[in-house]
C-alpha cells in the first residue's frame, strides 16, 4: 500500500478570482505573471494560454501604463484563466484595470501609500465585487515601517504592513482580501508567513521573491513554499524565477503534486539513481522518457529502472516501469512483468503502454499481456540471474575500493 500524507490545512475565508475559489478549503492554486508588455495584448495571451496549457490557474500581468490597461481591456475577455492586474505606485493604474475588468488587483502597501488613494480602490473594488491581493514585499517595505524596526526588513514589519492595508480596507467595509508577505531570503518569509498565518483568516499568497534562475531559484522557492504548505500555510502560490513563466507553472504544479495537494495531471517519472549495476544509461532513458511523455496529460506513476535485479521490486507501486536487462528493457505493470522489448524501444513502449493504462485500466494491461508475460518473466529472471552472476553481490566494486583502501594504510 502507498503511503499518502495529507497535510490538515489552516482555515481561511474564500474569496473568488473569477471563477476560481482561493482559500476556504479549495484546491491550491498555482499562479505565474506574463512577462509580455501588457499593452501587446496578442503576445501576451499567446503566453497566458501557455502557462493555462502547463498548469497554471490564475495569471498575473503588470498594468504599469495606460495602454498596458487597454491591454487589459482586450485580453480578459479572451484569457481562459482569471486575470490579476499588478499595480505598483500609481492608484490610477487600479482603476483603469477595473475598468477593464480584470478578475483581481495586486496592490503593494509598500509604494501606494496615500490612505485616500487605498481606500478609494478598495471601494471600486467592492463595488465589482473583485479582490485585492495585498502584496507585501520585503524589499519595497513601507518606509516608516522600514525606519521603525530600525532599519530592517523583519517579519513583523511585514505583518504590519498587511495588516494597515487592512484598516484600511476595513473602513470602507471591503474584505475579500489575500495576502503575500513575499522576501527573497527564505527564513524570513517562512517567518512572515506563519506571524501572518495567525493573526488572519484571509487567504494567503505564497512566494519567494525574486529567487533567481533555475535550479537553485527553483530550490529555494520549493524550501520555503513546501515548509509552509506542510504546516496547512497557503491557498495559492507563485514561483518567482529568472525563467520562462511556463517554467514557473510547471513548478507550481508539480510541488502541489508532489505535496499529495492537488491530483496529479501529467506523468509522475520516478528513475533509479544509476549505479555500477546499471545496465544501461538511465539518466538519458529517464530524460528522453521525460521529453516523449512532454504535457500529455496522463496522471500515471512510471518507472525507469537501470537493472532487472532491483529496478521491478522497488518501483512495484509504480503503475508502470522499465528496467534495463542485457541489451533490452523488462517492460513491468503493476510489479508483474509484462514485455520484453529491444533497448532502442524502452522509451516508445513506455509511452504507448502508459497511454493504453490511462484509456483502459492496469487490469486491461494485465490482460493485453496475457500472451507475453509468462516468456517476459523467464527473460527477466534470465537477466536478473546474469547480472548477479557478471556483477555479483557488490556490483559497485566496494569491496575491491576497500581492499585498496586497507592496502594504503
Ligand atoms: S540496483 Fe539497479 S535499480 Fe537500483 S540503482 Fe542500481 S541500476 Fe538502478
């Protein structure tokens, strides 16, 4: 049996992004921001449909300048996703984008600091019924909160800077609010995250601002979002990286995945780590395996195994596998070996027999192999029985190492 963890998540009001919920319960949302000039609203969509095509629920774009809100007025209408306008230092720049009818605001209390100016968004906001993500951000933190916590960005800082965004929200009687309190440095957000997390019901946005480029951009966002997710923080994240935003999205979908928090979507490839019993390169299989499945949306385990010896026992749960025997690959359903295949075959097979599972069911493939699989047993036990022999018990040469190792001393 598969072990499955579900993680008790915190409790926070629901508040709807278009037609999507956020918070209250609903499903975590994966979010990513164009990188297109708003204003260009043709490239932008063309890249909104392909962060919806990898994953993404929810899109962000800049709404920075008057044309980048007739932008707006084009692409929402047309978006498959719900549209959030991010707005930085101009109020004007809100109202436009309601205007143009966007499904969500980001605001940062951090560089829209005029108390009228908040206050008379968050009543067109109310008056459309649209949310306001409240977008603290560690390094664009108000300047008297800045001074008052003597010239450091601290989680409580943080805190507080939300939570003056919400008097004022308050006063004109508007509440359908989230909030990030976003910071490059992962400890301190984790920090910021759970100060906030129990002073408030509101949904929260998770992130690590500015992590930088694939893969330790990607790391550390994992480290501080997963940490959080974990302790039930968070009804929406972003991946902030130096990348292309589809990057972004796939990330997104693949922690909450990986976090048993959303069902799967695509291929879940788990791949042995190669090792001196290996009988093929598996680190090419597994990335070709990775390149052939692409997007194609079959929410199945598959394994790719460097050996027959190990590789069909310990990826048994997988819904199926190959393991690499002497020049060929064990194709394997459910643990029970199925096929026998050449070597430059491992990766088509795969494909096919994961697309035949996701249309018909793992019985209808036990079934299919009704022919093959007593002869595709005999082989494996043939190759398994070989490489033993060949390679023996110590098929890393450990014990040679060792020898030599002693003969040193
Ligand atoms: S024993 Fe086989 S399955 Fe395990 S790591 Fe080595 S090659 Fe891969």
């Amino acid at each position: 049996m598969e072990f499955t963890q579900s993680f008790p998540r915190r409790e926070t009001k629901q508040i709807m992004v278009g037609d999507v919920p956020v918070g209250g319960g609903a499903p975590i949302t994966v979010q990513s921001m164009t990188v297109t000039k708003t204003a260009d609203h043709e490239a932008t969509l063309q890249q909104i449909y392909a962060l919806a095509a990898a994953g993404c629920d929810i899109v962000r774009c800049t709404c920075n300048e008057p044309e980048a809100a007739e932008g707006l007025a084009r692409i929402v209408p047309r978006s498959p996703v719900p549209i959030v306008a991010d707005i930085h230092h101009q109020y004007r720049r809100a109202l436009e984008a309601l205007e143009a009818g966007v499904h969500c605001l980001r605001l940062n209390p951090g560089n829209i600091r005029k108390p009228e100016h908040i206050k008379l968004v968050a009543r067109e906001a109310k008056d459309r019924n649209v949310p306001i993500r409240i977008g603290v951000n560690g390094g664009s933190l108000h300047p008297d909160l800045y001074t008052k916590y003597g010239g450091k960005v601290t989680p409580e800082a943080m805190v507080e800077s939300a939570l003056d965004e919400i008097r004022y929200f308050d006063d004109v009687g508007f509440d359908l609010i989230k909030i990030s309190v976003k910071a490059s440095s992962v400890p301190l957000m984790i920090e910021a995250y759970r100060q906030l997390a129990e002073v408030t019901d509101h949904p929260l946005h998770l992130g690590v601002t500015e992590a930088g480029p694939p893969p330790i951009g990607t790391l550390k966002a994992t480290a501080g979002m997963a940490t959080l997710l974990a302790e039930g923080i968070g009804d929406t994240i972003r991946y902030s990286l130096t990348a292309d935003p589809v990057e972004e999205a796939r990330a997104g979908r693949q922690l909450l995945e990986t976090l048993g928090l959303r069902d799967r979507k695509n291929i879940d490839l788990i791949s042995c780590p190669s090792c001196g019993r290996a009988e093929v390169d598996v680190v090419t299989i597994a990335n070709d395996a990775m390149a052939a499945f692409g997007e194609r949306e079959i929410p199945l385990q598959v394994a790719v195994m460097g050996c027959v010896v190990n590789g069909p026992g310990e990826a048994r749960d997988a819904d199926l596998g190959i393991a690499a025997g002497n020049k060929r690959g064990h194709l394997f359903v459910k643990g029970q070996n199925v096929m026998v295949v050449p070597e430059d075959e491992m990766v088509d097979t795969l494909v096919e027999w994961a697309e035949f599972i996701h249309e018909h069911g793992a019985d209808a493939a036990l079934e299919r192999a009704v022919n093959t699989k007593d002869a595709a047993k005999r082989a494996a036990a043939e190759d398994r029985d070989r490489n033993l022999n060949d390679r023996g018990d110590d098929a890393n040469n450990a014990e040679a190492v060792i020898a030599e190792i002693r003969r040193g001393h």
